[in-house]
C-alpha cells in the first residue's frame, strides 16, 4: 500500500497544474451546492399544470368514480329515508291531540285504580292509567273492548311501579261500550280468566 501511496503521489507532482476554463469551475461549483455530499439528488419538481394534470387523473380512474358513486347514492337513500320517516311519524296520532272520552274507575278487585279512555283517532286509542296493583311474576295487564256482554281480547301491557301506564290501542275506542283491564298470563289470552280491575266510570 505505501508503494502505491508513495507512486500516486509521484504521478500528481510530476503533473503540470492546468487553469480550469471559468465554465467548468460554475458547473462544479452549481453541483457541489445543488447536491451537497451525502445527499441524493432530487427529483424534478413538478410543475402546475403537471400538478393539476396528477391530481385530476386520480378522479378520472373507473375505480374512484365508482366509489363516488356509492357514496353518492348512499347519502341520498339516507335522507330519502330519514325524510319518510318524518312523514310517518307527523302522520301518526299522538297522545297530545287526543280526545278526552270518559273515565275509568276501580272494581272491588281494585278500589283505589282510576283511569280514562282516549281516542286519537279512527284506529287510535290511549289509555291513562294509575294505581293498578301488581300484575305478579309471569303475568300482564290486558285490555279487552267490551260490546254488549261479549269481551273482545287486545293488547297486553306493563305498568310502572306505582301502577300507572299510558297504553297505546290500535282500535277505534268508540266501537266500544267500555275498555275493560284485568290481569292475565304473558301472551294474553282469548278469553278474560280473572276479575276486571277497571271499568267505564257509572
């Protein structure tokens, strides 16, 4: 190695110095600053319109239109959803614009019940209860439309724990000579099989 050494120096001063042309020194002094040791060279910059012209083309590929598509089609079935549901839900009678029709009061299988009968419409009715006692473990509170001395079975329902209830009924309250409760097992049943609790008032 140190005969190498000793003939690369020998080679470099047997070598007459050349003045570089005053082009060459700017070329090496531009690449010297433009790529500083130990740096890799960077890509040319691209210009506005070849921006313009990358981002566009990334809007344009089937894939990405097919995805705006999607989109697109799910945010109008969303409020075409949500705007049907308004509807429905302004059309539906509500218990604020109910006609008040008559009392209940309680038999002597429950003295101290009370309520009254709703209608909000022609298939609409509400009852407003209170007071009821304790339904028991499996069972429910059921209502029955009474015509005559005939007893037709509608639905069943929960009270709170001090026995009151605002019961929804998908029937026409005024076909009705009285909306009767009593209790019955969970499911209901077709036929009442215990003591009315609640009756039109006298």
């Amino acid at each position: 190695m140190a005969e190498f050494a000793d003939t690369a120096d020998a080679i470099s001063e047997s070598l007459e110095p050349v003045d570089a042309t005053s082009g060459l020194k700017q070329r090496v002094i531009s690449a010297a600053v433009s790529n500083p040791p130990g740096t890799a060279a960077q890509p040319a910059d691209r210009t506005p319109d070849q921006g313009k012209a990358w981002l566009s083309s990334l809007f344009t590929k089937p894939h990405y239109q097919a995805i705006a598509a999607a989109v697109a089609v799910i945010v109008i079935g969303g409020l075409v959803a949500w705007n049907l549901a308004l509807q429905t839900d302004n059309s539906q009678p509500t218990f604020a614009s109910a006609e008040f029709l008559y009392d209940l009061e309680g038999t002597d299988a429950a003295p101290g019940a009370s309520g009254a009968v709703y209608r909000a419409g022609e298939n609409v009715g509400f009852l407003l209860l209170q007071d009821l006692p304790p339904a028991g473990p499996g069972n429910v509170y059921q209502a029955w439309r009474i015509i005559g001395s005939d007893a037709f079975p509608e639905d069943t329902f929960t009270v709170s724990n001090r026995g009151s209830a605002l019961v929804s009924l998908k029937l026409d309250v005024l076909d009705a000579d009285t909306i009767a409760i009593n209790i019955e097992p969970e499911g209901g049943s077709t036929a009442p099989t215990s003591a009315v609790l609640l009756v039109k008032a006298s």
